[in-house]
C-alpha cells in the first residue's frame, strides 16, 4: 500500500521557527518530526511514499532522498500554488495505481497501528476510512458521528457545545479506496474534509470511522510542539531513545563535572556543558550546543548550534538554531526565538514572546 503525506503548509502558528525549517522537518528530540512518520509506516510495511510538497519544498529531498537510506521508495511532487487537501491528492494521481492508499496529514505524532487500521478497512470494505481520536473539548475541531457499526453518520465543523454529539475528531489519517479519485477536479484547490467526505456521505458510500485512543499529538503550535519533544522523552509518546538513566548522549560531549543534570533529557553530538551549569527535564539540547557557566536550563528546546553566555534562565521556551545569547539573558515559558538571533547580555524576554 502506497501512502500520500500532505506537507505543503507554511506552519504559520509556528513561526518563527518555521521561517527556517517547514514544519514537518522541525526537530523531536534529534530528528525532524516527518523521519518519526515515515518510520511508522516502514514498521507496517508501507515503503512507497508521496510527498505533496508546497513551502520550503528542498528541505525534505535534501535530508531523505530517493528514500532508500530509510528504506523506502520516496517521490516528490510541488504544488505550483496550494491546492487543499482534496486537490493535493488528484494532483499525485499519476503516482497512485487501483489499490487503496494511505494519506497522512503532515503535523500529526503518534503511534498508530497501521496494520490493524488497514484490516479495519478491508474487513468493513470501506470507500474511505478516517481514523478518529477523543477530544475534551470537540467545539475546536471537526466531530464526527458514528453509529454502532462504526459507520459514519455525521460530519460537524466546530460545533457549539450544546451541539456537540461526539468527541471523536478527524485524527488526520485516512485510508482511501482509488474510485474517490473519479470524485476530485484537477488543478482546484479544495477541501477533502469540507466537500469530497460530505459528498460521498450524501451518496451513501461506505464509510467507517477507526477509534484510536493512543497517543495523539499536533505539532502546531509552540505548546504543542514542545509538548511533543517531552513526551518522546518521557514515554508518553511510545519511542525507544536508547537513553542512559532518563538522558540520551551524544557522541563528542563535553560535560563540566560541575554541571548537574536532571533527566530526562536529550543531549546532542558535541554538546559542550560548562562548570555550574543545571540542565533540568524533559529538555532537549541538540547538537553543537553549548551551554555557558551557572546557566539553568529547565524544560527548554535548543536547536542545534545555539550558544548561551553565562549565568542564563531558559524556563520552558523554544530556541531555534544558530542563535547565541549573552550573559545573563533571561527566557520565559513559551517564548519562540527563531534561528540565526542574537540576544544581547542581561536582556528579559517574557513568556510568550516571539522574535
């Protein structure tokens, strides 16, 4: 089974770190988020994929390649201009062929079962399958309904609470059967969630919602994206780090005997620590930082290459890479700080600030 993974946003709640990097390429603990999918799908013997590339489109030719690094077979198509999710899938048809295919959303971490997804779909012979997760709160997202055949029955864009009926949403995986391709115009940018589904819905076209309750992440916002750099280090998102008592360590670092560490932590390939530093997880230091005298750390993400002075407070921010702050700089939780900056000495930078 082939599968289409939609990557041509411009992650604009993520800026600016995303001035740098498109968003399916930043960093979870030492690797851009996408190598986490990709390694999902080879684990269920998915080895074929297309990338339906818009912003920043080099970035994901450049680090994977034709694929066969990571064991699979990669195409790249770009949109001259975006197309929406429905006019992104009829514009790799060419790729495709008369079996069912996968399509990812590009900002979604998790670990699904792909193959269980996949017999779900063959043994109810779904038109479309769309995997569902439980949401608290459903009003922000698209709900949809299932009947007790786990048949979909309704489709709601954010709902008012008192029309809430289901806090199952769209989890952003779909397995589709190739006759919905027949349905979508080429060269349109449109919606597959807003006309394709509710179309075929109307048409009476089997239809099944998957119910997955593990863990479930979108990268994109600040909170959410650092979020999922501490669950991969804490388990929550369910990885092997191959870590040493709640740390993972590079290869080349050179960490101060007078330096505390509190896992867990992720520490890049030649991290330089120096003396007093207190590095306190879940934080993310990658790789060619380093990390001046008496600086604490807690609950950060450092891209790699970015310098800190001495005696710096970094509590719960994001820094992207190359930057270099001065001594005594002070960052509060949530702050975004996009690459190539530099912070001058004993500058505050309160929480929820970006540059």
């Amino acid at each position: 089974m082939k599968a289409v993974v939609l990557v041509g946003g411009e992650g604009t709640r993520l800026r600016p770190l995303t001035y740098d990097l498109p968003k399916p390429m930043v960093p979870i603990c030492g690797k851009p988020f996408m190598q986490y999918q990709l390694e999902l799908m080879k684990d269920h013997g998915i080895d074929e994929v297309i990338f339906s590339l818009g912003y920043k489109s080099s970035a994901f030719e450049e680090y994977f390649g034709d694929g066969a690094g990571f064991g699979m077979k990669i195409h790249y198509i770009v949109e001259d201009s975006p197309l929406g999710t429905a006019g992104a899938i009829k514009n790799v048809e060419h790729l495709l062929d008369d079996s069912s295919f996968l399509v990812f959303n590009g900002d979604i971490l998790s670990r699904m079962n792909l193959t269980e997804i996949m017999n779900f779909h063959k043994e109810k012979k779904s038109a479309c399958t769309i995997v569902l997760t439980p949401v608290d709160d459903p009003t922000m997202y698209g709900v949809v309904e299932l009947d007790s055949n786990s048949g979909i029955v309704n489709f709601t864009e954010k709902p008012k609470k008192e029309e809430v009926r289901s806090n199952l949403i769209n989890a952003g995986l779909y397995i589709l059967e190739p006759g919905i391709l027949k349905r979508m115009e080429p060269a349109r940018k449109y919606s597959i969630e807003r006309e394709i589904f509710p179309a075929m819905l109307a048409d009476k076209e089997p239809m099944f919602g998957y119910s997955y309750s593990g863990y479930w992440m979108d990268i994109g916002t600040p909170f959410k994206y650092l979020s999922s750099n501490h669950d991969t280090l804490t388990g929550k998102m369910p990885v092997d780090l191959n870590h040493r008592e709640g740390i993972v360590y590079g290869k080349n670092t050179d960490i101060s005997t007078n330096a505390v560490l509190t896992a867990p932590l992720w520490i890049g390939d030649n991290v330089i620590i120096k003396s007093g530093a207190k590095i306190e997880g879940p934080a993310v230091i990658d790789r060619g930082c380093i990390i001046g005298e008496k600086t604490k750390i807690s609950g950060a993400l450092l891209w790699e290459k970015t310098k800190t002075g001495n005696g710096c407070i970094l509590d719960s921010c994001l820094i992207g890479r190359d930057c270099n702050l001065g001594d005594n700089v002070k960052i509060g939780k949530l702050a975004v700080i996009g690459s190539c900056n530099i912070i001058e000495k004993d500058r505050i930078i309160e929480a929820e600030t970006c540059i």
